[in-house]
C-alpha cells in the first residue's frame, strides 16, 4: 500500500492537544440563538478539555422543507460567543462563498460535510478558496463508502498547501436496517490511517448512532481504536433543537460521555447491553451482506446453467471447481480466514450451486 505521509502536514501536535489526549470539538448541530451558543459555548469552556466550539449555519438537508440554518448571522454570534469565552470556534463550509464569508469573521477551524465531499468539483473550489489559509480542515468522509473519494477531498487540500488538515469518520450511508444512523464500517478509516499515519482522524459518534444512549459507546470504541479526537453534537435542550434532535446529548450527558472514554473501568447498569448491541448490530450489517452475496451468486449459478443446458455441459465441471477452490482458498487466508473453514464454507456452497444447477437442467430435459 503507498504510505504518503501528506508532505505539507505541520506537525499535528501544533493543533491537536497533547498527542496522549483525544482532540474534543463539541457544540450543536445548528447555532439557533446567540443564547444557546453562549450557554453551551460558556458550559464547555467549564470542562476544559473542549478545543473548539461546533456549529452548523448553513445546513444541507437531505429533506427541502427542513432547518436550513441561520446562515451568515450565525457567525457574528460565534465571534461574539468565542469574545466572551475564549472558545475557539468551528463551522461547516459547503462552497466557496461559505469559505470567505466564515474566514471574514475570524473562524478557528472549518470542516467540510459529508455530501460536499462527494463532489469533486464544489471540494476543488472550496480549496481553492481555502489557498494559503493557515487555520486547521476537516474532512468528513463522504457518503458513500468510498476511500478513494475521501482520499481525493484530501488531497485536494493537501494540493493547495493547507498544512493542518484532519479526516473526520461519521459514518457511511447504507441500506438495510441497522441500529445506526450511518454504518461506521471501522476497516475504512483505519485503512486511511494506515496509508497516511500523520493524518489526524477523529471520529463524530453523534452522525454515525443518530441517537443518544447510543453516542458514549461510539465514542469509547472510536478512542479505544486510537482515534486522534472525538466531534460530537452537544445542545443545551436537545428535544428542542432545530436540527438532529435525536442524538444531541445534554451538557450532563456529555460530561458522562466524558468520564466514560476515560475510565476503562467506569460502571454504569446499562452500559455492558448498549455496547454489545453496537457490536451485534455491525454483525447484523455482516450477514445481511453475506445473505446479499449469496443470493446473487445462487442467481448466477441459474443463468450458468441454462449456459450449460444450450452447450449440453454437466453440471459438474472439476477443473473450474478446482480453479475456484484455489482461489478462494488464497484470498480467503490473506484476508486472515482459516483454510478449513474456507474449505468447509465452499463446499457447502458449491454443493447447493450444483443442486440448483442439476434442477434447472433436469426442468428443461
Ligand atoms: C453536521 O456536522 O451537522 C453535518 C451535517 O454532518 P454530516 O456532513 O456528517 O452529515
Ligand atoms: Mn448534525
């Protein structure tokens, strides 16, 4: 695999906090009042760990109709908020115009949403915008469980000079029924972080359970996997919140979330059971996949066999078998299986292939 270590990255530890510590943005999804920002912004100062204040101001909503944000208004409220606080602040950027208008007002940081980042095009122009600018960018990975696209947004960036960029995992978009909001499908920024090691991931657990008890157990997990830093949505009154009401947590909830990534030994009831539903519910993703696999390979041994039944072939072919067998047998141990198994696994499919083969040559006979 190509190691680029992104050779204009400055050294992380310049923005990050002590390269021990996880880097903590929080805030709300969307500023909705100078009032809210103020309260949250002046409750997280309190907790110290906090570097950057989040809020969202031009928000794209994948339904018309919903909270759009407060748009440029917004800012002059963070700057106000950070005056009062200290807190340095971030927001979402979506084109080139979003890019100049938060620069004017003195952002701390900017990130770049997920469904910008599946467009190529709107990402050259906002980092083209973002040319010589020395304030950290984010990346969240886009929508689709695409590296390459994630890596392009980046390197986009990485192009035009900016030194201090970071990758944010929020998860992917996925069909089927899943505890998630966002499938994290954790191989995919691992394998960013193994092909760029000085980039700095850090993972938004609030975009990927899209609900709150759900949140902390994300967020554990992302640390415990070594994640650079955690984003997560924070409002003073979530049930009342404009936009992702569902999985922003309370200043107190967050400062459990807190203790929680912490201490390895923090104990609470529930805790255990909302852990172990995490990890069932990316099983549950895994076999609904290998169901999916399965049934299209069972649909392609009918249409080979009708191949079959017109060249007056037997089911059986034992040098394809073979070749197959072979083949499976090597992929399967470089991706760490166990070659019994894989034998076992693949007899018992190629079993039910030739049994659905033999009955639809037997119908046609
Ligand atoms: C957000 O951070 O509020 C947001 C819209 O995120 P995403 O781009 O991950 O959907
Ligand atoms: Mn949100």
């Amino acid at each position: 695999m190509e190691k680029n270590p992104l050779p204009s990255q400055k050294a992380a530890s310049l923005w990050l906090p002590e390269s021990s510590k996880p880097l903590i943005i929080a805030g709300p999804c969307s500023a909705e009042s100078p009032e809210q920002l103020l309260k949250v912004a002046q409750d997280l100062k309190r907790m110290e760990n906090v570097s950057f204040l989040r809020a969202g101001i031009w928000k794209p909503r994948t339904t018309p109709g919903n909270f759009q944000g407060v748009g440029s208004e917004g800012l002059k409220w963070l700057k106000e908020v950070k005056k009062e606080t200290g807190l340095p602040f971030s927001t979402e950027v979506g084109s080139e115009k979003h890019v100049y208008e938060a620069l004017k007002f003195g952002v701390d940081m900017v990130w770049i949403g997920a469904r910008t980042v599946s467009n190529p095009f709107v990402m050259q122009e906002i980092a083209e915008a973002l040319r010589g600018v020395d304030i950290p960018v984010l990346v969240k990975n886009p929508l689709s469980p695409d590296l390459d696209l994630w890596e392009g947004a980046i390197k986009r960036l990485s192009n035009v000079g900016i030194r201090n960029i970071g990758a944010i995992h929020r998860g992917f978009s996925w069909w089927g029924k899943s505890i998630f909001r966002n499938q994290p499908f954790w191989k995919i920024p691992m394998e960013l972080k193994a092909k760029f090691p000085n980039l700095p991931i850090i993972c938004d657990p609030s975009h990927i359970s899209g609900k709150r008890n759900l949140v902390p157990f994300v967020a554990k997990r992302a640390v415990d996997m070594g994640f650079d830093g955690l984003m997560i949505e924070v409002h003073p009154e979530p049930e009342k919140a404009l936009s992702d009401a569902a999985q922003q947590l309370t200043l107190h909830e967050f400062e459990l979330l807190l203790a929680f990534i912490k201490d390895s030994n923090f104990q609470e009831e529930s805790y255990p059971d909302e852990l172990l539903s995490e990890l069932r519910a990316e099983v549950d993703i895994m076999d609904d996949l290998l169901l999916w696999a399965l049934s299209n390979r069972m649909e392609l041994s009918g249409r080979i066999a009708s191949v079959k039944t017109s060249r007056k072939m037997p089911a059986l072919q034992p040098k394809r078998w073979s070749q197959v067998l072979d083949r499976v047998t090597n992929t399967g141990e470089q991706s760490g299986l166990r070659v019994d198994f894989i034998k076992k696994l693949y007899n018992a499919i190629h079993k039910e292939s030739l049994s659905v083969q033999n009955e639809l040559i037997e119908k046609v006979k």
